[in-house]
C-alpha cells in the first residue's frame, strides 16, 4: 500500500480493485525520472487542474514535469465525483425498486440492500477509471511524473526526492481538503470526511451527517436509502442554503419522503464519545433540543486549501487561509507562477478546475491574456432530483441592483415527467427585464445536471429565450420544459398593444 496517512485511509480495504487503483495512481516502488536541465512547465499537484495542465501543455510541445504527493487524479477521481456518484447509481437503483409498485412490479420480499457489494462496486469502476489520471498515461504523453512532496525553493526551482525542478513557468494545483470545523467536541471522537467515508465496508445502523450543504445532502439521502438511519445537522437556513428556495425545498421533501431526519442547527450543536466507540450529539437548547447517538458520523463541511510545505514565501507566491492569491488571468504574486482549481478557485467543481487550467496553458505558454472572469461555471447537487445551477440568483440580481423577470416550468406540467412519475421539479430561468438575454437559471430535475448545459451553452454564445423557443426539442422529453419556459416568455411580448394590432389584421384579412 502507498506510503502516508491520507492514502491509506483512502485505499482501505487492500482488495484487488484498491490494489489496482493504486498501481495506476501511486505505483509501488515507482522510481522518478532523473530530472531534464529546464522545464517550460512544472505543475504541482495531479488533481484535474494539474493533469489538464500537464497533457496540454505536453501536448502542444512543452517540455513538463509533474509532481504529486498524494495519488494521482485528486479529489475527483479517488474521493470525489467518481466514487460518490457510483454509490448515488447505487442508491438511486434501490429507491428505484423500492417505488417500483407504482408502476405495476411486484416485489413480494420487499427491497434488500448488499452495501458490501455497491462498495465493491464501486472500487471496481474506480478502479477501471483510473488509467485515464494513470502515471503510465502521463508518462507515455512525455511528461516527467515525480511522485512526492513538491515545494518551492526559490522563485523558479522546485525540489521533490531531493531532485531540483528548474522551470520557466509553474503551475500550484494542489486542491484542497477536509477541513475541521469548529464543533465542541470534535476532537474527541472518530468521524468520517469525503475522504474516508468511501472505505466504509459495513453500513452504519445509525448515521450522523454534519453539513448540509452538496456532499451533506447527497451522502445523506444515499445512506438513508441504502437503510441507514440518517440524521442530518441542517444549518439556520435549511439545507443548501445558497440554491434557490424553492429548488431545495423539493430536494428537502424528497429527502424526508427517503427517511432523513432533519436536526438544528449546526453552531450550537456539541458532540461527545458514547458507549461503543459510537458517538453523541446533542443541543440543549429548550427550542430545537435533542440528543442522538449514532454509529458513524460524517463531516462534510469545511474545506481548506492545500498550502502548508509548498515553500510559497521562498517563490514570492502570496497566499491566505483561503488559498492560493490570483488576478483574472491566474497569475499569483510571482509572474512566472500561475495557479489553477481548487487552491485559488471559490468554484470547488472538476469542470471549472478544468476550464481554469486551459487558461493558464494559454497565459502561461502563449502570452494570452484569458480570464477566468469570463467563464459561465454551471454546478450540480447530485440529491434526487438533482439541483443544477447557472450564472446568477434572483437575490444576487437583485442586490447588484438588476430588474429581472422570472419564468418558470414546473415539472408537474411537463408531459414525460408526468409520465415517468418524476413531478418533483423545475425549471426556472432569469433575464434582464424587457429582454431575453439569460442571467441565471435553475433546474430541479432527476437529470438537471444534463439538462442544464443547454442553459449554460445559452449564456455562453449570447443566445437569449427567443432563439431556445425557436428550438425544436424532442416530444417528450424532461427538457421540453426548457423550451416551454422560453415559450413563456414569447407570450409576454404579445403585449394589448401587439395583440389590438393583430386583431385588426385578421379583420380586414376576412374582408368581403
């Protein structure tokens, strides 16, 4: 197994799948390459920021190093998007048998669950992903792979196993990580974070989920499906408290309807050691007072980003409690050194890691002169239905001092989604008022995250609501609903004024 702590907890249990993930990501008795004289790009950090770099940067003829202490393809691949949405598949197929006699099946033994086996399943597809973040992969690109800390020993060498990494440019994409929030009592238990609730092999009788915010609530809806008793600690304003009120209030109800029991709020909220290595927590308050013992607890609120060791003062990189600091076109405080995802981004998803490193391929190699500014950074909660959002908020309009107008569909009146039994959603979209031009727009839907690019390709190519009504979209479809808002907003130019005119023509069209 790879040395250190955090890969550890991560490859936990040492079965066949884990096993070759690690060799794909972390080979055992990996030997690093004896280092070139001088390297156009030298990326820390293999999460997807780095790798995008990395392979874009080989691809168009640079000469590059990659370092990674850790495994690589970060968070996403080994702790993130990929393992967490292999057991969200899990989950939802098991709600999907359990509401099954609506449709007319018949199970007449009721639902039983294997979590050992959606575990299993899991590491094996991460496993199978794997090649595509592999060291082999990066090597056969023509990228020096260094597997160990790097860090920063003046303002254009980095050394990793005691190698020195001489670069005319570099890239900092070392990510972020779980971070301890400030909860009486937490140091005095064990508890699981995004990064080791993926070795879990038994499923917690009891499960107790700090945080309510994406990771909260996709892990608690999927645990309570699976059969736990889930317990969720929601904050003073609900659970994802930063989507629109109406889209997370039918995620909300889904999720009850699953099983989840809501408990309030996290700033008071203590824990403690109960019998059992299980633990305790509890709220003394007289108005939203309990105490609830649980078998695992999960924290999933908080994150820090990864700067400690990086030798950052030595390469004149300035950097705070929350990250790397850059300007628009992701140039930190040394104009030599770029930094890209998670380190510097208040945009934590692998598709904007992704966009930003194509950015500081261009600014850093080709004297471009893109900016992050100018990218539209759509994002999904993958609850049941899904949230996925793009540009901005009603509240955010108008506290920028914006007039909008507001159209939306609810899936209730959507053919397909009657006809599939998935009512519980929506589409809404923002423009500025008067016109058609798209501002924001949100989609709750079992597949919002889909459905939301045609949203995002909107905004992105300056195409307003006219051209979307103007769209053909297949009948039927969840999607219909965007083209039906759009619609919407058609009949909103059709004004007394438009309409009085129209008549007239009819009338003297009908002339003898």
């Amino acid at each position: 197994m790879p040395n250190g702590e955090n890969d550890q907890n991560i490859l936990n249990p040492w079965d066949k799948h884990n096993q070759q993930l690690a060799s794909h990501v972390h080979p055992i008795g990996w030997k690093n390459p004896k280092p070139a004289s001088c390297y156009n790009l030298v990326v820390i950090g293999a999460g997807t920021a780095g790798l995008v770099c990395a392979a874009g940067a080989a691809g168009l003829g640079a000469k590059v190093a990659l370092v990674e202490r850790h495994l690589m393809g970060g968070d996403c691949l080994n702790v993130g998007c990929v393992p967490s949405k292999a057991l969200i598949s899990a989950s939802r197929a098991a709600a999907a048998v359990r509401d099954s006699g609506e449709f007319g099946a018949c199970i007449p033994d009721g639902v039983k669950f294997d979590f050992k086996k959606a575990m299993e399943r899991m590491r094996r597809l991460r496993a199978s992903i794997a090649p595509n973040d592999s060291v082999k992969r990066f090597t056969d690109l023509g990228i020096d792979v260094f597997i160990g800390s790097g860090r920063f020993v003046d303002s254009s060498t980095v050394e990793v196993g005691g190698e020195r990494l001489f670069f005319k440019k570099a890239v900092i994409a070392t990510g972020a990580r779980a971070a301890a929030p400030p909860i009486e009592g937490l140091n005095e238990v064990a508890y699981l974070t995004n990064e080791t609730i993926f070795s879990l092999t038994e499923l917690p009788k009891r499960l107790g989920v700090i945080g309510a915010g994406p990771i909260g609530c996709e892990m608690a809806q999927a645990f309570a499906r699976f059969g736990s008793e889930v317990f969720l600690v929601k904050t003073i304003n609900g659970i994802l408290p930063k989507e629109d009120r109406d889209a997370s209030h039918i995620v909300l109800e889904s999720m009850l309807k699953d099983g989840v029991k809501l408990l309030c709020c996290g700033k008071a909220l203590k824990l403690a050691k109960a019998n059992g290595n299980k633990i305790r927590l509890f709220e003394e308050s007289q108005e939203n007072g309990y105490d609830q013992v649980v078998d695992q607890l999960l924290v999933a609120v908080g994150r820090a980003p990864n700067v400690d060791d990086l030798g950052l003062e030595k390469a004149g990189v300035a950097f705070t409690r929350k990250g790397v600091q850059v300007n628009d076109q992701l140039q930190t405080s040394n104009p030599d050194i770029y930094a890209a995802g998670d380190i510097c981004s208040p945009y934590q998803f692998t598709h904007a890691a992704d966009f930003m490193a194509r950015i500081v391929i261009r600014n850093a190699l080709f004297l471009g002169r893109a900016r992050a500014s100018a990218l539209t950074i759509p994002w999904c909660t993958y609850t049941d239905p899904e949230i996925a959002h793009v540009g901005l908020y009603e509240k955010q309009a108008r506290d920028q001092g914006m007039e909008i107008d507001s159209f939306t569909r609810e899936l209730a009146d959507v053919d397909r989604s009657v006809l599939d039994g998935r009512t519980n959603g929506l589409v809404r979209v923002l423009v500025r008022k008067g016109t058609d031009r798209i501002i924001g727009a949100t989609i709750v839907a079992s597949n919002a995250g889909d459905m939301i690019s045609e949203m995002t390709l909107a905004m992105t190519n300056g195409l307003g609501l006219r051209q979307i009504a103007a769209t053909i979209h297949p009948y039927p479809t969840q999607a219909e609903a965007i083209r039906q808002v759009a619609d919407a907003y058609n009949r909103t130019r059709l004004t007394p004024r438009v309409k009085g005119l129209f008549s007239r023509w009819m009338a003297w069209q009908r002339r003898p």
